[in-house]
C-alpha cells in the first residue's frame, strides 16, 4: 500500500468513527425525482442536500454534450450539497462518479445515499484536492453543514468574512486518482471557492494524459455574501491566480472559454469581473485535439464569439 493510500484509509476510518453519531440523527426518508427517476434521500434534522433542478441550468447542456462526446468517469472536485451530483444523476447516471469532498457532513449524507439507492457506480472521497498530499485548513463563515463559502483558499477572501476552520486532509489528484482505479475520465468539474488553482496545478499529469473536459468557476472580484467589492489588494491576487490558471491549461493544450448565457466566450486570459452576477463565473476548457469536433456539438446549444466580438456587443 502506498503513503497516499494509507493515508486516505486512515483518514476515512477516522471520519467514518465521528460520523456515525451523525446517521443516528436520521429520522426517516423523503424522496427526489430527477429526469422521471425517484431517489431515496436520507433525512435529517440539518440535511445539506441539495438536488435543486434548478440549479445553474446554464450548465445543463454543457455537461450534457460532454457526456455524449467523451466516455469516461465524471470527477466532481467540491461535492458540497450535491447540486452537480443531481445533473449527473439527470445526464448520466450509469457512469462512474466520484466526488471530493472535505466536509465530513456532506460525506456521510452522499455516501448514506449512494447506499440506499445502490449506487454502486459513485463514490465519493472524504478529502479535498490540492496541489499537495497533507493537511489544510478549510476555512467557513456559517460553520452549518454544507457551507457553500468554504475554501482552503484563506486569501481568497477578507480574513474577517471567515469565523472558523477545521483541519482536512488533502490529495494531488495525480497522485489519489490512480488509487482510484480510474482508466478514463470525460469530465472534471471544479467548484472549491477560490482554490481551482491548486486543483488544476495537482493534476497536470491527469489532464495530460487522460484530457478530460473541465468545468469550473472562477469568482467575480466581488464578495455576493456580503455585498462588497474587493479591496484593491485582494483583487490584483484574485486576478494574478486568475492568470496563473489561464497559463497552466494553455500550457497543457487547452482553449478556454468563458460560458455566458448561451454563448461560449473564447478567452486567452480569465480576467474576473467586479460583478454579483453569478451566471458569468464559470468557465469551459477544450482539449485543443477536441476543438473542431466539439465545436459542433456544443454549437446545437451555444454561440461561439471570442473576447473581441463580445466586447463589441456589449
């Protein structure tokens, strides 16, 4: 067995002992219908699910599409309450999934699920992803289950928006993703409030070998929570990770693109906008080999412009 791996079984087993407190709170079952499919959903008293169909709709299509272009597993990095699990249970849910999560209460209630409705095809991971195999601190501001703030990225954010943090293990996906058995990946989505960057930087190898699509969000210069802009300081960081994350999937053979509405933005550089509009954070990258093919499927759903023509539209 090797370091990582018996670090993540350590991990586990240590979770597992906490959380089982947890699931003698639950009181008894409801139900969630997606795409005419009823699920069985554990319930308890502070339940973090969310299985919202409603939920960024804009993606829909754009996962969609994925999956009828490329086979592989769908990695979702920051499962948090389940919103991207409830698209790939609509898509497709025969397909192997594994989820990242780090907060141990989100954990128990998917792995809860994923056991009364026998889906043995998903699983999830108590950890975070980063760009090294450890520890950090996970940073919250409501401290309930399923924080939709929390992040190990400490700096993203002004140090008094944060009221605590929890110690949590962390893995290069380089590193945890070959324990995991997986031969072939379509899609990796990455939602971890303002660490994307360490996400990405941790499996270089990954997308290089296996070139799954990515899905992922870089936040406005704009704190939505609080209804704050950031400080100068904090946007020229935000802004400077922005770019680091450009260079990295350029230098791996990716073309990016900024999904806005239902056009698909061709970007060189992400450049976050001081906005609280939450429809224009996410982001779509293309292995360069894909591009033509994929275009065309994607252009059934979406525009295509570049950075240019956008401008001039606005």
């Amino acid at each position: 067995m090797t370091k990582v791996a018996g670090l993540a079984k350590r991990t586990y087993w240590k979770l597992a002992k906490k959380l089982t407190k947890s699931k003698r709170a639950s009181k008894r079952q409801g139900t969630a219908v997606l795409s005419g499919t009823q699920y069985q959903l554990p319930t308890w008293q502070e339940s973090p699910l969310n299985f919202s169909e409603q939920h960024e709709r804009w993606l829909d299509p754009i996962f969609s599409t994925i999956q009828n272009f490329k086979e592989g597993s769908f990695l979702d990095v920051g499962v948090n309450r389940g919103q991207t699990l409830a698209k790939f249970l609509t898509i497709s849910p025969e397909r192997t999934y594994i989820g990242f999560e780090p907060q141990a209460s989100c954990v128990t209630f998917l792995q809860d699920f994923f056991r009364i409705n026998k889906k043995t095809n998903c699983r999830v991971v108590p950890a975070g992803l980063s760009d090294v195999n450890g520890v950090k601190q996970l940073f919250f501001r409501t401290g309930q289950p399923g924080d939709g703030t929390a992040s190990i990225a400490e700096a993203h954010r002004p140090a008094s928006f944060y009221t605590e943090s929890w110690v949590i293990p962390v893995f290069k996906g380089d590193d945890i993703i070959p324990e995991l058995e997986v031969s072939n990946i379509s899609t990796v989505k990455i939602d971890v409030e303002g660490a994307e960057l360490e996400v990405i930087k941790g499996m270089r190898d990954t997308l290089g070998a296996m070139r799954p699509f990515l899905v992922f969000e870089v936040l406005n210069n704009f704190l939505v929570a609080t209804g704050e802009a950031l400080s100068p300081e904090l946007t020229k960081y935000r802004n400077r990770r922005a770019l680091e994350i450009s260079e990295t999937l350029n230098k791996l053979g990716y073309n990016i693109y900024n999904i806005h509405d239902r056009s698909l933005i061709q970007i060189r550089e992400i450049k976050p906008e001081i906005s609280s509009d939450l429809t224009i954070t996410d982001y779509l990258a293309i292995p360069k080999e894909y591009e033509n093919e994929a275009k065309r499927k994607f252009s059934e759903y979406f525009e295509f412009r570049n950075a240019e023509q956008s401008q001039m539209s606005a």
